[in-house]
C-alpha cells in the first residue's frame, strides 16, 4: 500500500512521528511524505525530524510565511503535481492546519482517499481557521481517526454515519508519542540543568493562536498578565516565531526574557516539572495531563472537553485578571490523574491495523 504523507507545522511532526514509527515496521506499506514547508525555521521543523527519526520528507514544497488563501492555494498546487506524478493508496493528513487541508482538498479531488487523524474535533467556533480546516477535511476524508469517543459523537451528530466514510476511534497518536519518546527526553535533554530549573516552581507558558496574537487587546492583556505573574513566578516561555513576531509589531514588551522554541525532549522535561503549563496550544493541553500537570487554557473553548470536564485543565479566556487569579489557584492543585481520556498508547497501531484491512 503507498500512502502519501502531508505534513507541515510543528505538532504534526510529532503526531506523524508516532504513526510513522509504526507504519515502518510493516513492508506491507510504503509512506512517501511531503513536508509543505509551512514551518520552516530549524527549531519549529528540522529539530523534530532529528530527535524523534521522522524520515527524511522526500518532498518540501516550501511554501510558508504567506495569507491563508495562498498558502493553501500554492500548496494544493504542489501535493496535486505529487499526486499526478505516482499513484497513491491514501493520503494521510494529521490535524487541522493549512497543510491539512490542502493535502485533504488536493487529494480528494483526484480521487485519492483521505485518511484525517484526529478527526471530530470541534471547537464550535467558526471563527478559528483551525475549525473551518477541520470540518471540512473531515467531510472530504474516508477514513476518519477519531481521538476521542467525543469526537466520534461530534461527527455523527453532523450526520456523517451517512456518508461514505469509515469513523475510527484510534485514541490519540500524541500519547503515543508521549509514552515513547518519555524517557529518551529524560536521558536527552538537559533544559532543566542548563536553565537552572531543578528547585523552581515555574509555570511553562506558550503562545501562538491566531485569536490571541492577531487581536491586540487580548494580546495586550495577556503580556500584562504575563508581566504581573513574573513578578511572583519563573516563566518559562519558549515563543513562537508568530508571536515575536506580533509583539514586534505592536511594541509590545515582556519585562521576563524568553526563549527560543524547544525540541520535543525538551519541552516534555519542561513538562514534567513545571508547576503550571499556561498555554493556548492544542497539543500541551494533552501534554499537561499525560505528563501529570496542571494546565490553563487562554482560549474560551478547547477541542479537548474531556480536560475541562475532569478538572485537568480550565479555560481562561485572555483576561488578565482571570489568568492571574487561576494562575495562584491551579498551580498547587494535586489532581488524581488515574483517568484514561486518549487510549493506551495504542493509536498508530489501530491506525495501521485499519489501514491494512482496506488492502485485504
Ligand atoms: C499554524 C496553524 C495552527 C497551529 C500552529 C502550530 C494554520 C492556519 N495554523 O499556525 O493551527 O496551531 O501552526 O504551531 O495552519 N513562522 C516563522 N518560522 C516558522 C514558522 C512560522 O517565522 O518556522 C512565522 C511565519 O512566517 C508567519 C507566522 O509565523 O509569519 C505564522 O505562521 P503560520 O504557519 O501561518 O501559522 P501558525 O501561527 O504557525
Ligand atoms: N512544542 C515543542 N516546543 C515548543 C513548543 C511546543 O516541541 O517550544 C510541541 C508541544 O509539546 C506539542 C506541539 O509542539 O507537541 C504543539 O504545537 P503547537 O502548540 O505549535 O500547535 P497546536 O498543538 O496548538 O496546533
């Protein structure tokens, strides 16, 4: 079976370097992956191909840095001159970025069948670019993984037992990850020694959602708060290349210093031994929880329900004054985290069982 991959920005390499694992231990299939270019910089691309053995991408359309409609559009353009070239089985897409559904879109319309992983997530906001991604790479997909037993209910809500398309429940591929690369990270990294973290209670904070970045009052909020918390906190903020770049812009200043972004082994130590994850990330919200920390959204909905139903993480919106006093209240909080919300760190393998029974 050949399978082409599309993949793009930073939590996709750590999604497909789970299920690309996986995909490689069976001679029954060959994946041919694309990287679209869409992160670039070494640290939000390279550094993951290398520390976590993602092969090498045999194609980089490069194509990044551009408005929605022209990243998608050149993309399209460049998975479908791949896709005309070679014949593909399936075309695998992870998420719901730009990259996503341009592969999904690309891919769809000659006829090649889509497999979507982590379908069903909904946010319900359709003013996210991530939620109209999603809806519609999984409405043009045929086999859709779903991380969650919400997401399934999600899809089927929409009607989508009606369509000719396979619902998976998987679990989720990033646990996977996390469950594998866990004690590579601990024998790997050196971030809590060298940043001299070992005795501190820090709060690990990211940033980088276009609803946060690209509003100026939110995003001048959020710098108070952060502001205010480093008066009384170590923050440790690994940023992303999009909000340096906002904050550039709107002379926007941070009275803490940052850091560049991390590889993988080093944000799961930060993981690990922060005291708070702060954060507006799909991905470090499950992180939070797998690695057993506290964790506050700064967004007013999350994909991720069940974390908000268990008490693992509470959205905070990007009001200073919410951030600040959840800050204080949720970092000492010892939650039981005995619950099982995202499988067994088995997902890649039911995304591969799955894939090899369409061949039979
Ligand atoms: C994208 C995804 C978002 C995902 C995030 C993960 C879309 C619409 N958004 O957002 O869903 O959560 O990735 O991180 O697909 N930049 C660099 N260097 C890089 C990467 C980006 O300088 O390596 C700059 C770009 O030039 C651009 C800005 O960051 O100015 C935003 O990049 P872009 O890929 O458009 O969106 P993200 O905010 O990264
Ligand atoms: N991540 C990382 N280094 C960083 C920040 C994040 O390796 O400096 C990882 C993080 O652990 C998670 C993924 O990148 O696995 C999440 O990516 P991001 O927050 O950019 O995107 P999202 O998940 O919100 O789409």
């Amino acid at each position: 079976m050949k399978i082409l991959t599309v993949l793009g920005a930073r939590p996709q390499f750590i999604k497909a370097a789970a299920v690309s694992r996986v995909l490689r231990k069976t001679h029954k299939v060959k994946e041919t992956i694309v990287h679209t270019g869409q992160h670039f910089d070494q640290k939000m691309s390279d550094i993951f191909f290398e520390e976590m053995s993602i092969p090498e991408p045999d194609f980089n359309l490069e194509i990044n840095s551009l408005g929605h409609g022209a990243m998608t559009g050149r993309m399209m353009e460049g998975i479908e001159d791949i896709l005309k070239k070679e014949s593909f089985d399936l075309l695998m897409v992870y998420g719901d970025t730009n990259s996503t559904i341009a592969g999904a879109l690309a891919a769809s319309k000659l006829h090649v069948p889509v497999a979507h992983i982590e379908a069903g997530l909904r946010s319900f906001n359709m003013k996210m670019p991530e939620e109209i991604n999603r809806i519609l790479t999984d409405r043009i997909s045929s086999l859709l993984f779903c991380p969650t037993a919400t997401a399934v209910q999600n899809l089927r809500n929409e009607g989508f037992e009606h369509y000719d398309c396979s619902i998976i429940k998987n679990g989720d591929v990033m646990q996977d990850a996390a469950l594998f690369y866990s004690e590579m990270s601990s024998s790997k990294s050196t971030i809590i020694q060298d940043s001299q973290l070992q005795d501190e209670d820090f709060v690990l904070v990211t940033l980088h959602r276009q609803e946060n970045t690209d509003d100026i009052d939110k995003l001048t909020s959020v710098v108070s708060a952060l502001n205010q918390l480093s008066k009384k906190y170590r923050i440790v903020f690994p940023i992303h290349p999009r909000t340096s770049k906002r904050l550039i812009e709107n002379g926007l200043n941070l009275t803490f210093e940052t850091i560049e972004p991390v590889g993988y082994f080093d944000i799961v130590e930060l993981l690990k031994q922060a005291k708070l994850v702060l954060t507006d990330s799909g991905g470090l919200q499950k992180e939070a929880f797998f690695f057993e920390t506290p964790c506050l959204v700064m967004r007013e909905q999350t994909e991720w329900v069940e974390l908000i139903e268990h008490g693992y993480a509470k959205l905070v919106g990007a009001k200073k004054e919410l951030i600040v006093d959840a800050v204080d209240e949720m970092a000492g909080s010892n939650l039981d985290y005995s619950q099982n919300l995202y499988g067994q760190g088995k997902a890649s393998e039911i995304i591969l069982d799955s894939i090899l029974s369409l061949s039979n």
